[in-house]
C-alpha cells in the first residue's frame, strides 16, 4: 500500500493492489500511516543533512592513512639510503690521514644527495648512524667544517621535520574549512531557490484564475480570506530571511568550531613532536656524558687503527707476491715466444724445399721426354729408319723408270709422225734419204726389243708394287708401334709422377707426424711447467696461510675486544630503542585520545544539529498536525525521479502521479509523452500544479 498525491478533487488517494480509496485521517491505520511517511520523510532529511559531514570525516581519515603511509615509505627510504651510504663510507675509507676531501662518481653524489633529502625524521635514526655521517662529513664532497659537528645539522633536519609535519596539517585544515563552507553555501542556494519556485507557482496560480470568475465564485465573506492569505505570504517571507539568517549564523559558528578544533589539535600535534626530540636530545647528552661510553668509543678507536695496520701489511704482502707472479708468468711468456718464432723459421724453411724440389722434378721430367723423343738406342726404331731410306730409293727408282717409259713414248710417236711427213714430202726430201734409212733400221731393233721391254717393264712395275705394298704395311704396322710406344711411355711419365705424388705425400705425412710429436712433446713440457708452477703456488700459499695464522693470533685478541664492545653497545642500544618504544607507545595513545576527542566532537555536532533541527522543526510538525492540509503537505513524499525535491509541484491526473517542476519541465517541450513512472500516456495541457 502507498500514498500519492492527486488532484484538490482526489486530495490523497491510497492504492492497493485491492482499491484505491482516499485517505481519512479519521481511521487509524490511515493516521499510522501518514505517521510513518512524516517519520521517514524526517529521517531522510536528517540523512542528507549528514551525509556531507560523513564524507568530510572519511575525508580526512583517508587524508591522515595518506600521511602515515608517507612516512612509513619515507622511513624505508631512510633504510635504503643509510645502507648505501654505509657501502659508500667502505669504499670511500683511505688509510692515509692527509686527505681531506674525496672527489666522488656521479651516481654516489646522487645517492648522497637522496640520503641528504631524507634525513628529516627522527633523532635516535640519526644517532644510530652518526658514525657514517661523520666520515661523510670528513672525506665526503660535501664537506662542513675542519672539525665536524653533526649534531647541528641533525637539529636542523629535525626543525624542517616539524615544519613539514605543521604545513600537512594547515593543509588538511584548509581542504576541510573548504568543504564546510561549500557545503553550507550549497545548502542556503538550494533553500532560496525552492522558495523562488514556490513563489513563483502562487504567481502563476493567481494569474491563471480570472476577475469574473473570482467575482462570481468567491461571496462577500471572501475578499478577508483573501487579505489573510497575503499577510500569510508575508510572514513566510519573514520566515525564509529568520531562516537564513539561522543558517549563516550556524554556519559561522560551525566554521570557528571546527577553527579552533584544528588549531588545539596542531598545537598538541607539534608539542608533542617538541617532546619528543627533547626526549632524544637528553638521552643523546647522557649518553655521551657516560664514561663508559667514552672509554669504549677510545678502545674503538684504537682497534680500528690495529686493523688498518694489520690490512696495509696484509695489502703489501699481497702486493709483493703478484708482483712476483707476474715477472714469473713474463718470463715464461718470452721463452714461449722465442720456441715459436723457431718452429715458424723452420717450417718456412721446409716450404721453401719443397717448392725447389717440385720445380726440379717437373724439369727432369720435360728433359727425360725431349732426350726419349731425340735420341733413341733402340733396335727396332734403327730398323724402321732402314725400311723408309729403301721405299725413298724405291720409290726414285720407279719415278726414274717412268721417265724412261716416256721418253721411249715419245721418240715412237715423233718417228711415226716422221714417216707419214717424209711419204708426203718424198720429192721435196730427196736429199735427206739417208737419214731416213737411218731411223728405219733403228725403228726396226725397236720395234723388235719393244716385247722384251713391255714385258721387262711390267715384271718390274708388278715388283714394285708389291714392294710399295709392303712397305704400306711396313710403315702402318711402324706407325701403330710408335703410337703404342708413345702411349707406353705416357703411363710410365704418368706412373713416375704418381710415384713422385706419392713420395712427396709420404715425406709431408712423416713431417706432419714429427710436428705432432714435438707438439705433443711441447705440451707435456707445459703440462710440467704448469705442475712446477702449480706446487710453487701451493707453497706461496702455504707460506701465506702462515701469515694469516700469524697475524689471526693476533687479531683474535683484537675481535674479543670487540666482540665485548660490541655486546655492550648493543645493551646501550637496546637501552635506547626501549626509550624510543616507550615515547612511540605514549604518541600512539595521545594520537589514539586524538582521534576519540575527534569522533566525540563530530558526534556531538551532529547531535547538536540533530537537536537543532528538531527545535525547529518541532512547532512546524505539532501546526501540520492540526489541519488536514497541513498534514498532506507534511505527508508528501520526495519526487521519484530525482529523489532531491521536497515539494511535487506537478500533477498528472490520467495516472495519479506527482513530480517536481524540474523533473516536468523537458515534458513541456513535446506535446504528448509517457509518465516516467508507469508509462501511462498524457498531454502537456493535461498537466495540473498543486497549490498549499
């Protein structure tokens, strides 16, 4: 079941999932139900009155864990750069008293400069390591004074603790007087402008209703209702300046409240930081006026000059014996040296042969060819040379007799020739009958050797051929000989060769197999040099351990001594760090009553605001409950929409639904929509305000 605002006809109206029925403030379980809207719509108001204080208050919960982390991360950064610095003093220890300043690497000066930007935190942190900032002081870059004092420049870095601590907390102040006071304008803008808007809708109200219908509506008796109802809406401007003025005055007084809370709690903040470096600072001056603790610093001192000593002895033994070794491990290196550059020599030696060598076999092998191809004692070659001079002869012999063939040839034709001349010309040639009997005759013993010649001449030209045949073989078969001869000769140069090649390979594999064996005896002669210098490292060694066991005897003396000092300056330490817990203890429970003062303070301003508002509100509620409109004024719940809005100035009366102005004004813009409740459609004109 819920209550919603309709129209002046169907004031209130209930809806249940049953019926819907208007609201009689007669019935009880109606009465207890306004009651219970008027409650939580209280509620709601208190709610919002104090949901800016618990923002603020988280505010500055978060903001004080800001700062408690900040320093624990600032005490870690001090860890962190203390320990450089101890490496840094390590490293930049000289034995010599003489150096006053030391020239450092860039990143070493960084590290210094952090460390010199942390060290703002804690006195007995800065006691702890005074030793290490009093060699910084002395061989560091930057310097102090000839005789360093670091208790000065401890209190400084203490002084800008405190200042920094002072500036956190007038800021956090600031940030949270800022925030009151922009809640508080906040809250005044919101209640001028509900107003305006009230105003505004009489206005609008009394302008919508006409002369003649008020004339003829409204009776004589009504013209004083109407004068009361002005005087009301004076007196509620009245009511609005009061309430203003209220709110600045409260506004004002919360401002200096919260004021003077801020400063009472930085002033005990910083007397409490006062107290506790004065705490650190007696501890730290009745420490030192201690004699025992004079003493042990004296016979600290003295054991740090015994090691000093002890470590340049032990630098200048270790010195000597690398200056050994490495005049040692020279001369080996030269002797090394000097049997390479003799094997080198060597082997360039053997290069340079074995190319004379190839060159003058290559020569012995074109000399061996020519003297083979040149002069040859060889029977069957002279044999050969017989047979070719015989064919020659033969061969001129058969060329001579077929000379003589021709000739005879042509003797026979020109007597022919002759014969048929001297038959014609037998009157012409009478004289020249004796030379023609002449030739007759000869013609005759011709004609009568001619079958003796032909058959002489062809037994010789059969002879002859059979001759040049067989010289044609002869000379075939001589030829087929010499080239076997000369591929025969060929495989033995071949075969000489690859002997050669082989011989050759042969005496490079035995050179090759010596070079191995010199290697190998090379190595073993390092392996035993190596063995040699290996037990004269043993016996350096030896010798050195019995330095160490020396010199041990006498440092053991010189730990126990420190050890004794050690256990006491941890007691005083311990000592020490009690102290410090018991002032950390007591700052805890004084932050501790803070921050309970701090939530009693805002519970109690919350609780006075509370009461305040109750006060006003009081007669306000007791006047709502006296008339029925009053009531439903008092009954109405906040705009759905933006949940913000007190007052539904809004009606739309297809669906029984109420809004703000605000919420209603971007449905003026069209002119049918939905109900942004139950999406019931409706018209711009159909929308009616409700007037008190």
């Amino acid at each position: 079941m819920s209550v919603v605002n309709e129209s002046r006809k169907r004031r209130r109206l209930i809806h249940s999932e049953k019926e819907t029925r208007r609201l009689d403030l007669g019935e009880e379980d109606d009465l207890e139900l306004f009651q219970k809207e008027a409650a939580w719509r209280r509620s709601r108001e208190y709610e919002h009155l104090t949901v800016l204080e618990k923002k603020l208050y988280e505010y500055w919960e978060s903001l004080v864990l800001k700062l408690d982390h900040y320093v624990a991360a600032a005490l870690e950064n001090h860890e962190q750069s203390f320990e450089e610095l101890e490496k840094i003093t390590a490293s930049l220890y000289q034995p010599d008293d003489n150096l006053q300043t030391l020239d450092l690497s860039l990143a070493e000066f960084s590290l210094i400069k952090d460390a010199q930007n942390y060290l703002n935190k804690y006195a007995s942190y800065f006691q702890a390591h005074e030793p290490t900032l009093q060699k910084l002081a002395k061989f560091g870059s930057f310097k102090l004074k000839e005789t360093p004092n670091v208790h000065e420049w401890i209190d400084q870095r203490q002084v800008h603790f405190t200042s920094m601590i002072n500036y956190r907390t007038s800021q956090l102040k600031l940030a949270l007087l800022k925030r009151k006071l922009s809640f508080f304008r906040e809250a005044l803008n919101s209640a001028e402008l509900e107003w305006k808007r009230v105003q505004q809708d009489q206005l609008t109200s009394a302008s919508e209703r006409s002369i003649e219908n008020i004339a003829d509506d409204i009776p004589a008796s009504e013209p004083k209702a109407i004068l009361e109802n002005g005087e009301g809406c004076l007196n509620d401007n009245d009511n609005i300046s009061k309430l203003k003025n209220n709110f600045q005055s409260q506004a004002d007084l919360m401002q200096a409240n919260i004021n003077s809370k801020l400063d009472e709690l930085s002033q005990k903040s910083t007397r409490a930081a006062q107290l506790y470096v004065d705490i650190m600072g007696i501890t730290d001056e009745r420490v030192s006026r201690e004699p025992h603790y004079l003493e042990l610093k004296g016979v600290l001192s003295s054991n740090e000059e015994k090691i000093e000593s002890i470590n340049r002895d032990l630098s200048s033994l270790f010195e000597d014996i690398q200056f050994f070794i490495s005049q040692r491990t020279k001369r080996q290196k030269d002797i090394i040296d000097l049997k390479l550059a003799c094997v080198k020599e060597k082997q360039q030696l053997i290069k340079t042969l074995e190319s004379s060598l190839t060159q003058i076999r290559n020569e012995r092998d074109s000399l061996v060819a020519k003297q083979q191809m040149q002069y040859t004692n060889n029977l069957f070659f002279d044999d050969m040379m017989l047979l070719l001079s015989n064919l020659s002869n033969a061969r001129v012999a058969i060329l001579e007799g077929y000379s003589n063939r021709l000739c005879i040839w042509d003797r026979i034709e020109r007597s022919k020739t002759g014969e048929m001349n001297n038959v014609l010309d037998e009157k012409e040639e009478i004289s020249a009958s004796s030379a023609l009997e002449k030739l007759i005759k000869n013609n005759s013993c011709l004609e009568a050797e001619l079958p003796s010649m032909y058959a002489a001449f062809d037994q010789s030209q059969s002879r002859l051929l059979k001759k040049y045949e067989e010289l044609e073989t002869k000379e075939k078969k001589a030829l087929e000989m010499h080239y076997e001869k000369a591929r025969a000769t060929q495989k033995y140069f071949a075969a000489m060769k690859a002997r050669d090649i082989l011989m050759t390979e042969k005496k490079t594999l035995k050179l090759a197999e010596n070079k191995e064996h010199d290697y190998i005896g090379k190595l073993q002669e390092r392996e035993h040099a190596l063995t040699k210098y290996e037990s004269s490292l043993k016996a350096e060694l030896e010798v050195y351990k019995q330095i160490k066991e020396i010199y041990g005897k006498h440092s053991v003396e010189v730990l126990t001594e420190d050890k004794h000092l050690q256990v006491k300056q941890t007691k005083l330490t311990q000592k020490l760090e009690d102290l410090i817990e018991s002032v950390q203890k007591s700052g805890e429970k004084l932050m501790i009553m803070h921050q309970k003062l701090f939530h009693l303070q805002e519970e109690h301003t919350i609780l006075s605001i509370k009461a305040s508002y109750n006060k006003k509100e009081s007669h306000l509620i007791n006047q709502a409950y006296e008339t029925q409109e009053a009531q439903v004024y008092k009954g109405m719940l906040k705009c759905s929409v933006c949940n913000f809005s007190n007052w539904k100035s809004k009606l739309i009366p297809n669906c029984g639904h109420a809004f703000c102005s605000n919420c209603m004004e971007p449905f003026y813009e069209h002119k049918t929509s939905t109900c942004p409740q139950c999406e019931t459609p409706f018209s711009v004109s159909d929308i009616l305000t409700i007037h008190l």
